[in-house]
C-alpha cells in the first residue's frame, strides 16, 4: 500500500482541523470541489471540441482567451490549499482500506494529479492554453497551405512553454521524464527508448522481409474512388455493430480524428474522409470508437469524482488500437461485415470478396501519414516521432531544421521521403497543442493492447467464430469487467498485472505480428 503517511508538524495540525469533521462530511467537501474542476474541464472540452470541428477560422482569437480563462479557473479551484488539506485528510483515513476500494484510490489517485498541479502557476497554465488554441489554428491552416514557415513560429513557443513546464515540475534525468509522466504515470524516458529498441530490433527485419514480397497482397481495391456519403454511412454501422451508443455520442468532420468526453454518457468521436482511399474513415471510426466505448463504459458513480474515465493514454490507446486493428483487420471481422460493405459499394467490391478485404486492409507498406500507417510500421512513425520530441526540448534541434530531420529520419526509418512538409512535419495536431510525451503512448499502448488480447482469446474461447457472427459484446463485456470499470484505479502495470499476471510486454505484441504477417505474406 503506497498511501504516503505524512508526519510533519504543520500537515498534524491541518490534520487536526480536518479531522474534527467526519469522513464523510470531508469527502462530500472534497467531492463537491472537484465535481466543480471537473465540469470546468470538461466545458473546455467542449469547446475544443467546436474549434476542431464546427468554429469559423475567425473565432480562434476569442476561443483561446476562452479556453485560457477556463484552465486558469479549473486550475485555480484544484489547486487550493484546503482540496490539498482534503486530500490529506483522505489518505489518512483510507490508510487501512484495500487499495482498490473506491476512496482510497480517490485519494491517491487525486493526490497524484493535486501534487503534480500545484507546481504549475495558474498564469502558467492560461498562458499555455492561450499558445495552444492558437497553435492549433495556426497549425491547421499552415497544413492546408503545405507552408512550415506559418507554423514554426508557434511550435518555437510552445517548446519553451514545455521546457518551463518540465522545471516546474521537476525532473531527475531527462527534460521528456516530467513531459510523459502527464500521460504514463511512472514511466521513464529510458524505458520507453528501450521498449522501443526491442521492438524496433524486430520491425525492421520484418518490414523488409515483406516488403520484399510486396507484390503477394493486392490492396489496390482500397484506393478506389469511395463517395463519401456512403464512406461515412459504412463508419457509423461500424461504431454501431461493436457497440458505439449514438444516444451517448456522436461523429463529426474534423481534419484530424479524435475522441473527446464531456461525461460518461456523451462521448464525441471525429472523422474526416479521404474520396480515394477507403481506411482513412472506416478505421479511424473503429480508433476513435474503441476510445469512446472505454470513456462510455466509466462507471457513473466516478462521474465528476476526478476519478472518471480512462486511466492512461496508453492504456487508452490500447483500446483504440484493438478494436482497430486485432477485431477491425481480423478475418472473421471481414467475414461478417463484407456483406455490408458490398452493399455500400457495389461497383468497388464486385471483384472482391471477404478474404481478399482481410487481405487488403492489412497490407504493410512504408507510407507518409502517422494514422494511415498499417500495423507493422506503425511503432516507427511513433519512434521518429519521440526522438524528435526530445532532440527539440533538449535543444539539439531547431524548429527551423525540423522539415529537412523529418525527411532523413523517414527514409532512415521507412525507407519512404514525403513529398511535402503536409505529409510530413506538418501531419499531426499534437505539439501546436502542447501535447509533447504523448506520442510514445500509442505505441506503448499496441504493444498493451496484444497481451489484453491474448488473455481475452484464452478466456472467451471461440472469439474469432463470435466476431464471424457479428457478436463483438463478448469482448466489449470482458473489456468492461477487466479495464472500463476500474476507470482511472490503476496504472499501466498494476492493470497489465492484474488481467495477465506480468507488466507491459513486447513478447505478445511481437507473435502476434510474426504469425499474422509470416501467413499473410508467405513469409518462410
Ligand atoms: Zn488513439
């Protein structure tokens, strides 16, 4: 039990104060003050949520100083002393309770962020919302003109916004360690860069090895032209059939998919259509969808507690990614929805059949674009990025030089050069919002995502004939029992712990990608 026992004079005496109230009366204080934090953030959601999809260009000014009031005053409200003196007061009286009980994990869960927030000042923080709001605008419009020069002034900001972020709140080794702690907790720097050596050490051969038989999967038929109302129709039957509650949520347009929660019973994904090419909107429904059902399936009673939702974002992505890729590229998936999908598009699908869509949509080639990427190069795109991210905090790359690095590192990586700075430096939202440390999770989280899944296969034993079927609530329900429920209880480790009996490990994750891809390209 890691529920710190704080001794000193002055914490006695607040204690003292504190205590002469009951524990109940404490925590409905505490809940009431963080219900209040809690709906600031999430009417800034909210409004995010419009700027990334509905808001003219013309509002962004407003927007940010919108957005920086609402941060500075959720903020301001969760870093008050007495949500500190609460605090406390709630780890000393849950001392004795198990660790998974409700309101001891409260109580540390809260801790953990309380104690990590009150070392950013609130100016700060509203000021580091202010840059992103405009960083995101100006990001979008520098990637619709294909012009760095109108987006590098903003990332220049922003990296020093987060270098001073990361001196606030203190690090022990590397700038990045403050950075990624926001999204893992208790992950290093270190060991995500040897995560990644392992895995990279196992890619690359196999990369090559099929890109060598290149030619023994055909996935022309997705780059068809596919009309986008009919695109758009086939990703809502997706979300529906693995259980997506369009009651609970909706799909907008927005240049850059994501999934945003406003409470547990209002889940918003975005999508965006490409007119050629079938995976960007199908599977980018299925990412965001399997975000949303893990943000739809927290319990009500941690609603507005600070201890709703998902609990990390690489225990997140791993949810996004499995019903992404281990249901949405497996073949008893494409044996249930080609008839659907046939039914959508007549004249595209007349030569093809379910195998050969299982076959197409999970071939592997080098691209460009991060979310577009196939299965196997996906973790590299993700590695260049981290490298990049903490070549440019720690000062040993200019903003400036970050097009011309990007390049090199793409054919160093994937053997591919993008053919402009849209599809290369300028693809992803994340760093003109702020978001630095963030990339490593999507990795870390497929890597997460196969041994869920393989212990999900051991225990419901005819998972493949359930997906044939259409019956993807077996999984859904596994998934609720084992990860949603518990919200944000447990870390990374302690969840991989309890569902698989070991921490994170590449050991599936690598199988799972050999056996896949040595059948699917003959492979020897
Ligand atoms: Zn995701």
């Amino acid at each position: 039990m890691n529920v710190r026992a704080d001794s000193t004079a002055a914490t006695l005496k607040i204690r003292r104060d504190v205590l002469s109230m009951t524990m109940s009366e404490s925590l409905d204080e505490l809940k009431t003050l963080l219900a209040q934090v809690d709906d600031l953030g999430k009417a800034a959601a909210v409004l995010s949520w419009d700027q990334q999809s509905y808001m003219p260009p013309g509002g962004a000014p407003a927007r940010a100083s919108q957005l920086a009031t609402l941060s500075r005053l959720s903020h301001e409200q969760f870093t008050d002393e007495r949500v500190g003196r609460l605090l406390d007061d709630l780890a000393y009286e849950t001392r004795d309770l198990p660790y998974d009980d409700d309101t001891a994990s409260l109580a540390r869960v809260v801790k953990r962020d309380y104690e990590k927030a009150i070392r950013l000042p609130s100016a700060f923080v509203a000021e580091l919302a202010e840059a992103s709001g405009l960083g995101t605008t100006a990001w979008a419009r520098a990637r619709s003109e294909n012009n760095w020069a109108g987006f590098q002034d903003h990332l220049k900001r922003m990296i020093e916004l987060k270098q001073r972020e990361a001196e606030y709140i203190g690090y022990q080794d590397r700038v990045y360690d403050a950075l990624l702690d926001s999204y893992e907790p208790d992950m290093k720097t270190s060991q995500v860069a040897e995560i990644f050596q392992g895995v990279r050490r196992e890619l690359v051969p196999l990369v090559r090895a099929i890109v060598e038989n290149a030619d023994r999967v055909d996935d022309a038929a997705l780059y068809r032209s596919y009309d986008p109302e009919g695109q758009w129709a086939l990703a809502q039957q997706a979300l529906s059939a693995i259980g997506y509650d369009f009651e609970r949520g909706r799909m907008d347009r927005a240049p850059h998919p994501f999934c945003t929660s406003f409470s547990n019973h209002d889940v918003r994904v975005t999508n965006r259509i490409l007119p050629n090419f079938f995976n960007s909107a199908f599977y980018g429904a299925l990412h965001e969808g399997g975000h949303a059902l893990y943000e739809l399936g927290s319990p009500d009673r941690f609603e507005r507690t600070g201890l709703g939702g998902g609990t990390s974002l690489s225990v997140h992505e791993s949810q996004s990614r499995m019903w992404e890729n281990l249901v949405g590229r497996s073949r008893p998936f494409w044996q249930y929805f080609f008839p659907k999908f046939r039914k959508a598009f007549r004249k595209n699908s007349a030569d093809m059949d379910a195998e050969k869509m299982y076959r197409a949509v999970s071939a592997v080639k080098p691209s460009f674009i991060r979310v577009e990427a196939d299965e196997v190069t996906y973790s590299l795109h993700v590695m260049l990025r981290f490298e990049a991210e903490n070549l440019m905090l720690e000062n040993k790359l200019n903003v400036s030089d970050l097009p011309s690095w990007w390049d090199e590192a793409m054919s160093s990586y994937l053997g591919v050069t993008p053919p402009d700075v849209a599809h290369g430096a300028l693809q992803d939202v994340h760093w003109s919002m702020g978001l630095y440390g963030y990339f490593p999770t999507y990795s870390l989280g497929t890597i997460l995502s196969a041994q869920l899944f393989e212990k999900a296969r051991e225990t419901l034993a005819d998972m493949d004939e359930q997906f044939a079927r259409g019956e993807f609530t077996p999984l859904r329900e596994w998934l609720t029992d084992n990860i949603y429920r518990h919200a944000r209880k447990f870390t990374l480790n302690e969840l991989a712990v309890r569902i698989t009996g070991e921490p994170l490990q590449t050991r599936s994750y690598i199988a799972y990608l050999k056996q896949k891809y040595t059948e699917l390209y003959g492979l020897t």
